[in-house]
C-alpha cells in the first residue's frame, strides 16, 4: 500500500514538472524539473534541476547566485507569504572529493515528525538568493504521509 502511494507521489512530481524558482524578485521563466525517487525502503525524496535563468531571461549561476532552498508544507495547497519554511536546503554543500556540488534533494520522510496530523501534506519550494530575495513559490505538489 505505502509503495502504491509513493508511486502515486513520484507520477505527480513528475507531472508537475516545473520548478518556479529564481532570484529576480520570485520570477524565474527557467522551468526545471523536480521528481521523487523510490529507493527500496519507502522513502520520499524530492529531487529538483537548479535555476538557470531568472525572469527576465539573464543566466543565474547556481553555484554564484543561489543560497539556499525553503521547503514548505501544508495540510492544503494554499501556500501564502506569510507561510514559514518547515526546512532549508542549502544551495550548495561541500564534496571532499570533487569540491562543491549543487544540492538537488530532500528526503521527505526527515520533517514528517513535525508536520501536522493528517495522512495528505501538500509541499511547496521557494529558491533564496544569496541578496536574499526569494522566488515565487513553486505550484504545490500532494505528499501522501503513511
């Protein structure tokens, strides 16, 4: 049953498809793609393409322009900007063996002990800047917690 439901998690995060994130303002007109892969133990993750351009078209260099990213949840999919972020992601981390590297996911199942009851969640993303402007937020996806 658990994998029905991540399956059904993975088909729409893959029919969402674009990722609204950018620095210029909340606009972005670079779509870029966000998934959930299934590993063998039910686990949700949320996998995302960094920014490339912001709205007006200019190139965005992740590794530059980009801080972090607010991951949001809520027992509905209307997420307003008064809504606080459940975690951050930072932008870029640290490999010791080939430097720095984009972050481009987040294991779900890590904030499901600090959401609300209820087994349907709804999560949103927003990409920070490192000048601290945010994007909008990206259209909200269902997240089935049991």
């Amino acid at each position: 049953m658990a994998c029905i439901r991540l399956r059904n998690l993975q088909a729409l995060f893959i029919l969402l498809g674009v990722f609204l994130a950018g620095c210029g303002g909340g606009q972005d007109s670079s779509p870029a793609q966000s998934q959930v892969t299934t590993p063998s133990t039910p686990v949700a993750v949320l996998a995302w393409n960094p920014p490339s351009r912001y709205a007006d078209n200019a190139t965005l260099d992740p590794f530059r322009d980009l801080d972090h990213y607010e991951v949001y949840v809520r027992g509905d999919g209307n997420f307003t900007d008064t809504d606080l972020p459940l975690a951050v992601v930072a932008a870029v981390k640290d490999a010791p063996a080939t430097g720095k590297v984009l972050e481009s996911e987040f294991i779900l199942n890590n904030i499901q002990p600090f959401i609300g009851p209820g087994n349907r969640h709804y999560v949103s993303l927003k990409a920070v800047g490192v000048d601290g402007q945010r994007s909008a937020f990206m259209p909200p996806v269902a997240w089935d917690t049991i």
